[in-house]
C-alpha cells in the first residue's frame, strides 16, 4: 500500500510546499512591513490547515450531503479544486524546469567538448522569459479548474449514436434507447440537478431507458434519495439498469435494487429480459461490476476476459444488448457475440484534454474505452461520460452526457 500512495503523498506535500514557497515570494514583493508579512502569512497558514482538517474529518465522519451547502460552496469545492490545480501545476512546472535544467546541461557539456567556454549563457532578458512562461504554466490549471466547476459540469451533451445491428429485428429499427450513466448523488450532483437531467432525457421521447451503475459515491444512505431523484423516468418498454463500483463499494447493491424494484425499475444483476414488440424481441442483459475494494478498477464482476455467467444469457436468435458499467468486458462480450454493449465509468476522463490529443484522459490508465463509440468483429461499443463526478467536482474537455440511441437494421 505504501508504495502505491506513499510517491503519491509525496508528491502532493511537495506541492505544497512548492506554492506555499511562492505565496512567500508574492508577500515579500508586495507587503513591505515585516509585521504584516508574519501576519499575513499566518492567517493563510491557519486558514489552510484549517481546510485541510474540514475536509478530512468531514470525508470521515460525516453522511453525503444531496443539496449544495453552504460549507460544502465554501469550503469542500474550493479546496478540492485548490489540491488538485496546485498538484497539476507543480507537475508541470516540474517538467518545464527539468527539461530546461537538461537542455541548459546540454549546452554546458557540448561547449566542454567542444572546447568553447567562451560561448554565451541564456540571457537575464530570457532568463526572465522562461520564469514568466513557468509562472503561466502553473497558473493554468487553476483557470482550467474554475472552468471545470462552474461550467463544464454543468454543460449537459446530449448524443444521438445510430448504431447499425445487422440481426436487428425488423419490429425494432428505429428503436431508441436513453441512457444515463454515474450519476453520483451528492452536493455536486444533487438530487434537483438530477431531476432537471431526468426531465431532458424524457423529452427525447426513448423507447426504452437504462442506467448503467454508481448511482452513490461512498455514502450508503444517499441511494434513497438517488433512487426517488430518479423515479420521473418513464418510456413505453420501461426502464432498467445495471450496477457499479461505488454501488459495490457502499455496499447497496441488493438494498438499491429493492428500492429501484419498488417503482418498477428493473437491475439487472446476472440477468436476462426480453424486450418484446408483438412477436419479436430483443434481448437485454445486465451484470455487475466486481464487488472488490476501492482501486479494483480494471476489474469487471468476472474479469475483462471472462463473461462465463453471461453465456447462458445470450440469446442466439436475436440481436443481445449489455449493460456492464465496466467498459473493460466489451473484448469478451465481442468474441461472444454481443451485438452492443453500454457502459459508462469513466466519466469521459472527467478532465481530459483530448481537444489536444485524445490519449490525454487520466481514465487511459484503467482502460483502453474511455468515451463514445468503439467497434471490434463480433460487437459494438459505446462508453458514455455520466452526468456526475468524482474526487474534484469539475469537468474538463469530458461534459456530462445523455445518450439517446437509435438502432437501425444492417
């Protein structure tokens, strides 16, 4: 354990340190008097461990608020955001002053053997350059972070995939499905910006719903209120889902599909429902995501490479839709001939910067599928980037996503 979170820890404290060091900097510019300077960087000092202990003891101790609270606007987002802005910025104006350090390393060695040591030095004009260009790199991520809470969480997308299905059956082309996937109940996803998200995926008009797991975060007793935020859902071949890590995790898997079960949702859980339009079906399968500890993230509930309990399920002579949370099953659903599998879990990267390249999403780490469309011979694909978020409340180059499917026949 300690060697996987212990560089982690390091290199948050490093962090620190490293804008503490710059907010001293700031004060002895700017606060003439030695007085006022102690004074000044005291009160910080205390606000932040302050903060930190908040945080800490309220992660601990207390239940998941599901309306935004005052302490949670004023002292849980802003320091969230606060670790991982200076984290990120700190990252990279480590590399910027690693690469120049190489570069100027560089130069030294090829001026020794070239027997040149007269040759001249950077400038201070481009000394002072390349500290201005430091000072902006770590700066961004925090302009980045704000645009990330205050609009890009918000900045709802609604997708309308055609997903050709060659075996489709006839009564079915033009069938559409709406999917939401993460909802993650909490003061940043509360249950009326969850109700708002439910009334827009109704005006698409689906045929039928499904909702693709972590309906809670860590917190238990959250799943009532997730539960009843979702209850206005409605389309003629109903609504049913599958479930997620966080599920797992707070332990509420059997308790939140009672509770969907009691408005007439129907999880999925290892199990088959056909989905009939006079004569003809379609075949929708559920599975859940393994119920391991927190960092089990590659794991599906029997492993990327193995849907053993699910091949009873398929049904041979009709086109087989998968819910499974987990993107990482679609390898296995695709040799098994799964027509489509639905997931979600990765949140699009959540703060993905894939208007620069699309492998620039820190999901990569846990899988290949990170958001929309994939296809592979024997299946289909589509991973959607979920309304919540997790960790930091903010989004970044990933907006939460509605996706309304139309199947058509090959």
């Amino acid at each position: 354990m300690f060697f996987v979170f212990g560089p982690i820890f390091l290199v948050v404290l490093a962090s620190q340190l490293y804008w503490g060091w710059r907010l001293h900097e700031v004060a002895l510019r700017r606060i003439p008097s030695r007085g006022l300077r102690w004074l000044a960087m005291l009160t910080v000092l205390a606000l932040y461990a302050y903060l930190w202990n908040y945080n800490v003891s309220t992660f601990r101790e207390h239940g998941t608020p599901v309306s935004l609270t005052l302490s949670q606007a004023l002292l849980v987002a802003p320091f969230a955001c606060w670790v991982a802005a200076s984290l990120v910025g700190f990252v990279l104006v480590a590399v910027f002053y690693l690469t120049r350090w190489l570069t100027l390393a560089a130069v030294w060695a090829g001026r020794k053997f070239a027997r040149r040591p007269d040759a001249p030095l950077p400038s201070p004009a481009r000394r002072r350059f390349l500290e201005q260009s430091a000072t902006m790199l770590g700066g961004a991520p925090f302009v980045a972070g704000g645009y990330g809470f205050f609009y890009g969480r918000l900045n709802l997308e609604t997708t309308h995939p055609r997903i050709v299905i060659p075996r489709l059956p006839r009564a079915f082309h033009g069938f559409r499905i709406a999917q939401l996937s993460d909802i993650h109940i909490g003061p940043f996803m509360t249950e009326e910006q969850i109700r708002k998200y439910v009334a827009i995926a109704n005006e698409t008009k689906p045929d039928l719903i499904v909702l693709t797991g972590d309906f809670v975060t860590w917190d238990g007793s959250t799943q009532e209120a997730a539960v009843n935020s979702l209850r206005g859902l409605h389309a003629p071949f109903g609504v049913y889902g599958c479930l997620g890590n966080h599920d797992a995790w707070a332990r509420v898997q059997d308790s939140i599909t009672a509770l969907f079960g009691e408005i007439d949702y129907r999880i999925l859980r290892q199990q088959q429902a056909a989905i009939s339009q006079g004569s003809e079906r379609l075949n929708l399968i559920g599975i859940d995501f393994h119920p391991g500890r927190p960092g089990d993230a590659r794991g599906g509930v029997f492993g990327a490479q193995s849907l053993a309990v699910v091949e009873p399920l398929i049904a041979p002579d009709t086109a087989n839709i998968l819910l499974s949370h987990n993107p990482n099953n679609f390898d296995r659903a695709a040799e098994l001939g799964i027509d489509l599998t639905l997931s979600g879990h990765t949140h699009g990267g959540q703060a993905a910067l894939e208007f620069i390249s699309p492998e620039l999403a820190p999901s990569r780490l846990v899988t290949p599928y990170v958001a929309g469309y994939f296809q592979k011979p024997g299946g289909q694909l589509y991973v959607n980037r979920g309304i919540g978020t997790i960790g930091v409340p903010i989004r970044i180059g990933a907006p939460p996503e509605i996706t309304v499917y139309e199947l058509v026949r090959g």
